[in-house]
C-alpha cells in the first residue's frame, strides 16, 4: 500500500482509468471494487443493488445500480465477466465502500470472460498506478470535486 | 445546430408523469433514437402525487392509506433524495440528455449547469437563491427546489427539479411521514415554514404558473445559448409511457420495494443553558437520512437549518458531524451575535444520542410473531 495525500493505494490491483475500479485478479476470477478517490467525491453511498448472481456483464456495462448522496447511477464493469458473487454486507451497509474501500467495501466477483483483451487496458503496475493516482488527485482537487 | 425540444403538461399523474421522465431519458441511448439532443419538460402532476426516492422505504415516508383516502397519487422516482408532494403550484423540470450534447467528468458539474438557468428565473422574479450543500436551491437558508440527477446505464442523464411555487402545510402533514406528529398543530407549521419556502411565500405576491414555465424556458435557452421547439408528446409516445406506466411505475412490486438498508427513526431531548434541545434524526443504514433540531432558539433557526441540511445523507460518524457542526457555528457566529448561545457540543451530543436510540430501537423493534404480526405505523 502507497500512501498518496490522505489515500491509501493499494498497488497490487488493477485499475481502470475512467470508472476508478480496481480490479484485484486471480487466475481468471476477478474482485471488483472502488478507489478510495472516487468512493470520496462520490459522498456517502445510501443504497447499493447488484444484479442477480450469473449475470454476464459486459465491460462498460452495467452490473448494478447505486446512490450516492449525488445521484443515482449505474455501476459499469471495468471487465467482462459472469457475477459469481456479490457483497451482500456491502447491500446492507454501502457504507463499507467509504469506510472499507478495499476490505470489506468490495462490490462483485467476476469470472473473467474476456481477460486476455481486457486486463491490458487496466492500470498496473508500481510506478504506473502512482503516476495515474496522483495527476487524477490534482484534477479532482483542481476541479473542487472533492468532497466537502 | 439542432434546436432543443420543449415540453409543456399539466394535470399528470403519478404513474404517468414518471414513465414520461423515463421514457425521454431512454431517448437518449444509442437504441431511442430523437431528433432533438436534449428535451426540457416543464410540467404539474394532479393534486396531489406523493413521490419518494429511488432506494426509500415508502412506507417509512408516506402515508399510504392517507393518499388513499384522499384519492392522492403515489409513486417511486428514478432519482434518489426523500419524498415529495407534488401538484398543481410545484413545477416539474426534467431536462434529459447525453454525454455528446453536454458532457461532463463530475456529477457536481451537472448540479451546477443544469440549475444555474433555475437560479437565473428566480433572480429574475427577484428571489435571490442559491445552491445549498446536497441537492437543494436555497433562499435565506430554506428549501426552494429539490435537485435529483439519473444516469441511465447507458450513460443517458436525467437532472430533475420540483420547483415551489407554493405549498400546502396541511398536506403535507397528512401524508409525509415528517418527524413532529408530536407537535401541536401550530409548532407543526413554525417547524416547516422555518425550513422551506416557496417563490409565492417569498415574493408575497402570486405568480402564475403558466409565467413561470415561460421564463424557466427562457433561461434554460439563454444558459445554453440553444432555441427550443415545442413538441408535444405524440400518439405513439403516449403509448410507450403508457406501458412504462403499468410495467413500472403502477407495478407493486416497484412501488413497495424494500430496500435492503433499514430505516430507523430516533430521538433526544437535552436541556442546554439556552434551553430544550429536541433533536430527531431519520438513519437509513450508517448514513443520516435527515436531522431535525428544534427548541427555543428562533434567532438560531437558520443556523440550525443550515446544519440539517449539511448532515442530510452524509455518514453517521460523530468526528464528521462535529466537524459539520463547528463549520456551521463558525460561518454563522462571525455574522450574527445571538442571545443565549447553544454550545457546539450540545448540538453534536443531542445529533448523537438520538442516532443511537435511532439504532437501538431497530434492535429492539417488533416484528411480529405468528399471532400478531406487526402492524405498519
């Protein structure tokens, strides 16, 4: 883990650049979840609902729905894959994804279904995910996107 | 440049008037297909339509056999935020888009474009009103407009508005499930007119409805620098909403949806050296669905108001709502010198214990047993 400002980035995982997913790969299974930047300017997660166990999710594409105290919104896969699992304590409490973001605050489990073309677009990598973390960090507090 | 299209209902029903805000979102995928860009609807549901948020408890919000009786509509949004009463005097804005016509990076950007035009209307009638924390428009620290904002999966944006023109006190302590049942009939009615107004209470003057959907219109065209045409709803998209209406917004099953975040209520009464704080506080799961902090303290009402309406839907966690508390006390302290001061930490200590009590009664709460099964409140 990498402290960058107050975030603690986990270097080990995978990330995608536009939705702020990290993606924590093992074999061709996949744990989904939120950066700590993102899950911040977002504010507190009200209600979190996932689609059924078995759905095929594409990248991009929606596999659940979310409020935060901003909007309601879909939540796009950073890959493809079938749900194999769900959260249900993040359900419950979603906000497990501020608190917890890479512990208990994870969203879904994915079996990969188009890893080889997929996983290379992701962020990875030390020196990569620090490079990326920090200029998002300084586009969000440029921005005034950091929560208040 | 493609003009923009331009909407204009009255009388809608609940059902109805939410498929249409469905239906003109999804026109914006790559599979829905219109000419126009962006569509602005301005628009009035019957008296009444009671509508809660997307992830609410509805019968935590309102109540249902009240709405029944009174022949009311009631329905789930797409948006999130609490429950609204609307109807003839609360204007509906839905704008609908996509990210080609008005790209964004940040939902906060959206909030801001997209009721900046509202804001110019409402300087424009001479109400100066301004963007408050969460998703509120403000004037003097009470609630003018509720702002919600839907992105569809595929990336379709619904920002939403209900705009008052006027409200009915009455109503809306028959079926809004508000935190002061207790309260005598007269504290009922200080407790919202101290919380929420409208542009007729504000101007002391009434505006008429039609005048106000034209300058709304107008603002809207002169933000984006863009020429709308009105184009009503046509036959066959009449007969889209109206399968919207009966797959979704009349099912049951979307209605009395359960979410799975409890919602809990509680209370504290705390005597101060200023005097009785009653604190009530509405949590939904670990965050804070609404904070209500009354007492003798009139000349500290907006301060107060002020903080309510920070802590609404932010996480219940005592470091941020002293943080809260202290950032509140401060802006409004430097201004204004009050006659008995209430300390910061009786505010926060009242918030506090009455989230617990909130969290200890769902502990505790009934929940029937094979004889007598619980009864809804």
């Amino acid at each position: 883990m990498e402290k960058i400002d107050k975030y603690e980035i986990n270097q080990n995982y995978y990330y995608d650049a536009d939705s702020h997913f990290w993606v924590d790969l093992s074999g061709s299974e996949a744990r989904i979840g939120m950066s700590p930047l993102v899950q911040e300017t977002s504010g507190s997660f009200v209600a979190v609902v996932f689609d059924a166990m078995g759905a095929d999710v594409k990248r991009g594409q929606s596999f659940g729905n979310i409020e935060a105290e901003k909007h309601v919104g879909p939540l796009n896969a950073p890959v493809s894959g079938v749900v194999t699992e769900i959260n249900e304590k993040v359900q419950e409490n979603p906000r497990l994804i501020n608190t917890d973001p890479y512990g208990e605050g994870w969203l879904v489990k994915l079996k990969l279904t188009n890893k080889d073309e997929e996983i290379p677009k992701l962020i990875f990598g030390d020196d990569n995910i620090v490079g990326w973390f920090k200029s998002e960090l300084k586009k969000f507090e440029d921005k005034g996107w950091i929560a208040q | 440049m493609k003009n923009w299209r331009y909407i204009d209902q009255t009388e809608m029903s609940a059902s109805k008037g939410l498929a249409t805000d469905e239906y003109l979102t999804n026109l914006h995928t790559s599979e829905g297909g219109t000419d126009f860009p962006a569509i602005l609807r301005l628009y009035n549901y019957k008296d009444h339509s009671v509508l809660v948020g997307r992830f609410q408890d509805i019968n935590a919000e309102i109540d249902i056999e009240e709405c029944e009786s009174l022949g009311f509509g009631f329905g789930r949004r797409l948006t999130g935020g609490g429950a609204i009463l609307m109807g003839a005097n609360q204007l509906g804005i839905c704008f609908t888009t996509n990210q080609e016509e008005l790209p964004w990076e940040h939902i906060s950007e959206l909030y801001k474009k997209l009721s900046a035009p509202i804001l110019d209307a409402l300087k424009e009638l001479g109400i100066e009103a301004a963007f408050r924390s969460k998703n509120d428009l403000e004037v003097e620290g009470k609630k003018i407009a509720g702002l919600g904002v839907y992105i569809s999966p595929s990336g379709a944006i619904q920002f939403h508005a209900s705009l008052l023109l006027d409200f009915d006190i009455d109503v809306m302590l028959k079926v809004l499930k508000i935190p002061i049942q207790k309260f005598s009939d007269k504290r009922k009615i200080a407790s919202i007119e101290q919380r929420i107004t409208s542009i007729n209470r504000t101007l002391g003057t009434a505006v008429e409805m039609t005048d106000l959907k034209s300058l709304v219109l107008k603002k809207y065209a002169e933000a984006f620098g863009k020429t709308f045409e009105e184009q009503d709803i046509s036959t066959n998209e009449q007969k889209m909403i109206n399968h919207i209406a009966r797959e979704t917004y009349e099912n049951e099953e979307w209605i009395f949806q359960r979410s799975p975040q409890a919602d809990m209520t509680g209370v504290s009464l705390k005597k101060t050296p200023a005097g009785l704080l009653r604190t009530y506080i509405g949590l939904k799961g670990e965050n804070i669905k609404s904070v209500l902090i009354t007492g003798d303290f009139l000349d500290q009402e907006e301060m107060l108001s002020e903080i309510e309406s920070r802590l609404k839907w932010s996480p219940l966690d005592k470091d941020h709502i002293t943080k809260v508390v202290d950032k509140v006390v401060l802006e409004y302290s430097s201004n204004k010198s009050y006659s008995h001061v209430i300390e910061n930490d009786d505010i926060v200590n009242a918030i506090w214990v009455a989230s617990q009590r909130a969290l200890a009664e769902k502990r505790y709460t009934y929940n029937g047993s094979c004889y007598y099964p619980k009864v809804e409140a």
